[in-house]
C-alpha cells in the first residue's frame, strides 16, 4: 500500500486534477490519498486556503463577507463544471461549503478560523472522489474524525495523538481508493484542529506510518528537491537520495518542498518518502531515506531563512556562574518565548529567536530583566538576521568543509554574525544580515557544487590522459 499526497498546485484547477486522478489509477498500489486546498492557478492567483482565511477574517471582523465567500464558491464551481461532474455535485459542495462558513454559533474565533481553514481540504477531497467515481473507480472520501485522526487541541498548531495511529491503521483494511483531506484532525472533546500552515505534508506522513505504507510519495511541482533554491541558481543540482535528518535541516531552513514537521512520522516508522512531481510522474523524484551510501560531495544542500533576531549576552566569568543559562533562558520562557538556538563562548551567549515573536513591549521588558536579574555586563539585541545553513552526512568525515565555507563566503564579502554546528555534525549554519542571505547561499553552492564539479572534471580527464 502507497501513500500519495497531491500539494495544491497539483489540485489547483480541473485539468490538474485530471494529472492527479490519471496517476492514482496508474498504480494500484496508491489506494490511500491525501489531497489539499487548491492552489495557485497562475502566479497572481491565490490559493483557496487564504480566500478562506481572508473570508473569516472579514465575518469575524463585519458579521459577513459575501465578496469573499463568492470568490471561494466561484473556485469549486469552475472545478466542478470543467471536471464535467453533474450539477447535483456542485451543488452539494456549495451546500457543505455554505453550512461551514456560516457557522459560527457557539465557536471561538480561533475554533471559526480552524474550521473555515480545513474546508479547503474537506472539499477538495470530495471533489476528487467524485472524480474517480465518474472515472469508474471505487473510490471513498473518508472524514479524518470518522478515521480516527486524533489531535491536541492546539488550534492552527495540532500534532498528532499516539492513540490515533491503532485508529487509523484500520484504513488499511479498506476497499477501493480513499480520498483523505489533509492539513487537519480533530481533538479528543470531537473538535476540528489544524495543523500548521502546510500540514497536508504531516497528514501523508502520519497515514504512512499508521498503515505500515510501502512508500509514502509527495507529489508536487518540480522534479525532485534540488541542492539550493532554484530562484537563486539556474539548472540547480538535483538530489536523487537524501536522508530524514538532511531533509529536515534543509526544510527548517527555508527549503519549501517539504513542511519542516512532516519527517517525524515516516522517520519514526522508517517509512521512505519520495518527492514527485504530478506534471513529470514518469521521473524518479527525490528518495529520502533513514540511511544512505556517502556521495563524492559532503554537503547535500544550502538553504537559507530570514526573519530571525537575536540576543546578545556578555558577562566576565559567565562559565563559573552555575545556573546562569537556565536562568536567561527561564527569563524567555516566562515571557513566553521559544528559542531556536544558543551559540556561546565562555563568558558570552547569544538567543538567536524568530522575530516575529519578539514584539517591542516584550523586548524591552527582556532586556531589562536580564540586565537586573542576571547582572550582565553588556546585552545587545541584533535584527533582520537570517541562518544560512549547508546541510550534509559526508560532513562527519570530511576535513576542512568549515574553511572552505567560510572561505567562499569571506571572498563574496559576507561578515558572519555567528557560526554553529550541530553536535550531530550534519549542518553548519551561518547567521548573517538579511539583506546578504541570497548572496551567501549562492556564494557556498559555487564553492561546495559547481567548484567540485569543476575538479571532479579535471580529474577525469587526468585520468583519461593517463590511461592514453
């Protein structure tokens, strides 16, 4: 049994659709799918889950939002007419899509927006069973609360329930093809929650893993991942094989093919994922995989992501102080404040945090606590930063790749703000201004892909003259 996720430029208008259905029946194997919201038809387009969310926005904020809930009912209509389905699917969608957007008795406004967020999914899914159907196939929409899809009641921010996996493994036993909404579940009290922005990708990884999948694919709109952002570098190297902790470096580091949450399950299951594409399905995609055989090249990709700050901590004798990280860091945590990381010397740490989080009002009230409680000698908060990161398992065996980084990035004149590697020794990120980010993740693929290639080609034809 396969897994086949479909993101939402795979869903995004009916003859996409019709992509889609065409590769689910040309596998038997692909009898569970998990589909999202419609994506962009065109670049200015915009995606269904955000008309959705503009849409509650607008009723939560005037009592009603006709223009914004036509523009989403005109979407389904045009995917039903061209679809070829009867009027009766239509206007069954139209009705289950007016009976939630109109609900909002007794919900909180969070509860209002995770319900009126999901229905991009739900529907999505019906369409595409009604679909199959009309294909001949048999094939079943399947509601995640009847499943037994069980999440926290965390809402825009659910993670699954170890009790929904015994739940859900009874899919399995199922006839025909299920078509599954991805990007949410529903708590144990029966209420609907979403996942984060983009957790189609978790729910494909939470169905592999509950039903012993095979393969769990991700289709989507390129090839396969590359080793840097495509935007950035014409004809990008292609990763054929990569492991779960690379990909969940790259992914938390601004790679945007996978969602940066969607690895646990499968990993945890040992579940290989490939990355297709719905546009190509005849290419071999990306494989990412528990293990791998080491490769010419240590790194296997750059990424880079902005929107972080960070907080600068200096204290003589810092080292000898017990207790004095678990205090600064209980200063971040009663405020309410995650951290990404804390690269430190002996008498200095810095808190490298999302910035989005860091308000003005809590900033200020930080600072001044740690000047009080911690009785530092110097605090400094640095903004419009962004991680740079090269990501690689040859890394744990290779000399010199943290010279040759630094290198290319000291010739691109780059100034680095910080620099950490993980005790895993997989990645190595490098914090940077904003503003040189694209810059830097250039500069490190010419020195790690295209100068490699470049000596690699040398030595060839070395070779071949030495065998003339």
């Amino acid at each position: 049994m396969k897994v086949a996720k479909f993101g939402g430029t795979s869903l995004a208008n009916a003859e996409q659709i019709k992509k889609v259905c065409n590769i689910i029946r040309a596998d038997k194997d692909r009898r569970l799918v998990v589909v999202s919201a419609p994506g962009k038809r065109y670049k200015d387009d915009k995606k269904v889950t955000d008309l959705l969310i503009s849409y509650a926005e607008a009723f939560l904020k005037n009592g009603v939002a006709q223009q914004e809930k036509q523009a989403v009912f005109e979407r389904y209509q045009e995917i039903v007419q061209e679809l070829g389905l009867s009027s009766e699917v239509g206007q069954q969608i139209e009705a289950e899509l007016e009976e939630v957007l109109s609900n909002r008795a007794g919900l909180s406004s969070e509860r209002f927006v995770d319900a009126v967020k999901a229905a991009g999914e739900d529907n999505s899914a019906k369409v595409v069973a009604h679909y199959l159907r009309s294909l001949g196939e048999d094939a079943h929409y399947v509601n995640p609360r009847e499943a037994g899809m069980l999440v926290t009641d965390e809402a825009g921010n659910a993670h699954v329930l170890p009790a929904a996996y015994e739940k859900l493994k009874q899919l399995r036993d199922r006839q025909g093809i299920i078509i599954f909404p991805g990007f949410f579940g529903y708590s144990e009290a029966g209420e609907l929650v979403t996942f984060s922005r983009g957790g189609s990708d978790i729910t494909g990884s939470i169905l592999a893993a509950a039903v012993k999948a095979s393969v769990y694919e991700n289709f989507t709109d390129v090839d396969s991942v590359y080793v840097v952002n495509p935007n950035l570098v014409e004809n990008p190297v292609e990763i054929k094989v990569i492991t779960y902790r690379e990909m969940r470096e790259l992914s938390y580091s601004g790679f945007s093919v996978f969602h940066e949450e969607a690895l646990i399950p499968a990993y945890q299951a040992e579940i290989p994922v490939c990355i297709k594409n719905t546009n190509n399905p005849s290419a071999p995609g990306t494989m990412i995989v528990s293990e791998r055989e080491p490769s010419a090249n240590r790194v296997s990709g750059v990424a880079s992501d902005s929107g972080f700050c960070s907080i600068y901590v200096s204290k003589y004798l810092m080292n000898k102080e017990i207790g004095f990280g678990r205090k600064l860091l209980q200063i971040l945590e009663e405020e309410g404040l995650s951290y990404e990381h804390t690269p430190s010397g002996i008498d200095n740490i810095s808190v490298i945090l999302r910035e989005r989080d860091l308000t003005p009002a809590k900033e200020a009230r930080i600072v001044e606590r740690i000047k009080t409680e911690l009785q530092v000698d110097d605090i400094a908060v640095q903004h419009d930063l962004a991680l740079v990161m090269i990501v690689g398992e040859g890394m744990r065996q290779s000399v010199g790749t943290s010279a040759r980084a630094t290198a290319a990035l000291a010739a691109a004149e780059i100034n680095l703000d910080m620099i950490n590697q993980g005790s895993s020794e997989v990645s190595m990120m490098f914090g940077v201004k904003a503003s040189d980010a694209d810059r830097a993740v250039i500069a490190l693929y010419q020195a790690f892909f295209v100068q490699d290639e470049v000596e690699l080609a040398k030595q060839d034809r070395h070779m071949t003259s030495m065998m003339r």
